[in-house]
C-alpha cells in the first residue's frame, strides 16, 4: 500500500497539502493497527517533512521516500499558495544529507514540477536526467524512483523515465485517469488535508479493493 502525502505541519486547517501531525498519527496508528505496512511517500521536499513527518515516521519504523522537486531545495523559493518562508519553505540539501543518511529514501519529483507531456525532449531529459543527477551528486547514493508530476504522464515520458536510469516511478493518478499498475507506473492513494477520518479509511478500503484485481 503506497500513501501520497505532502506536507505534515499544525499550521493550516484548509490546506489540501496539508495533513496535521496528529491526524498523520492517528492515520499511520489505523493502518499499523489493520496490519498493513504502508510505503509512506511525500512529494516536493518541504521542511516540514523533517520537522514533523521524519519524528513520526521514526517512532513507527516506517522508512519514507521523499521525491524532491530540485530546483526549490536549498533556495528562498516558495510555492505561489504559501507566504511563510520559513514554515513555507523546502529543505536545504544538508537536510536531505541528514534525512538520507538516516531512514529515508530519496527520488525525484523533476526540477521543476512540470506537466512532463507538455514538454519538448530536450526541456524533458533534462527535468528526468539532471533532476536526478543533482540529487546524486547531492547525497552521494543512487536515485532509483522517480514521481510524476501532477500524475501527468504518457508512454513517451515513461520510456525517457526508463532511459535516465530509473528503477521504478510512482503517480498518482488524476481522478477519473485509470492506470495500470506497473514498476513505471506505481499507483498510490492521496491523502490530502480536506480527507476525514472516514474518508481517509474509505480510501484505505479502495486501495485495498483495488490491490485485489492485480
């Protein structure tokens, strides 16, 4: 079972990124509790990720992978929907040294986060293969997974997926997208700040239902 989230934080109750950390407690509790082991994955690479998701994630002995968008880490940048640049703000590479060398899996989420179909093959390469290679040469270990953007993909961005030297590479689909379930294309659940607990468990249940026909 692969989880989506993106940020853990107490500071937005409407936010969609944002899960807060006691209801991403009492999500991964409701899980452990079921006997399933979830593959935790976060997306961007935002700050918060080691100041309130790492902590939670450590007690339970999950080990995540966070995929980085790389041209926001280690810079003052921050996502248009966001003010804070401090509660706002990504990761700076010494924190990803700190998070790789401790329990948590490192992969790409491009350079930039874009719509990878709309791309011409040079603009494409580069966000697959050079987003890649930063990270590498960054924490000093492979990158072997890559995540889709905006779950946009076809079979065009999934062959130069394969061509840069990825392993494997999630998505999570846009509503209403059927994808099969494939090393390229690793289907998870969102989870998102707006999703109740029942909803949460509803789309455990889904996911479940889901894994069943594979």
């Amino acid at each position: 079972m692969i989880l989506a989230y993106h940020r853990i934080n107490p500071y937005y109750k409407n936010d969609a990124l944002t899960v807060s950390p006691e209801n991403f407690q009492k999500q991964i509790e409701y899980l452990l509790q079921k006997g399933l082991k979830p593959l935790i994955t976060l997306d961007d690479g935002y700050a918060d990720n080691l100041w309130y998701a790492i902590p939670l994630l450590d007690k339970f002995n999950i080990k995540p992978l966070i995929f980085l968008t790389v041209n926001y880490i280690g810079t003052n940048n921050i996502f248009p929907r966001y003010k804070d640049l401090e509660r706002d703000r990504f990761l700076n590479w010494a924190e990803v040294r700190q998070m790789s060398d401790n329990s948590t899996i490192v992969g790409s989420h491009s350079l930039s986060h874009p719509h990878l179909t709309l791309l011409d093959e040079k603009s494409l390469w580069e966000e697959l293969s050079f987003s890649k290679k930063i990270i590498e040469d960054k924490t000093g270990k492979e990158v072997l997974y890559f995540c889709y953007p905006y779950g946009d993909l076809n079979e065009k961005v999934i062959e130069k997926v394969k061509e840069a030297g990825y392993k494997g590479a999630f998505v999570t689909p846009p509503k209403g997208k059927k994808i099969k379930n494939t090393n390229y294309t690793l289907i998870r659940t969102g989870i998102y700040g707006h999703n109740n607990f029942m909803i949460f468990k509803l789309k455990i249940w889904k996911t479940i239902q889901r894994g069943k026909k594979y």
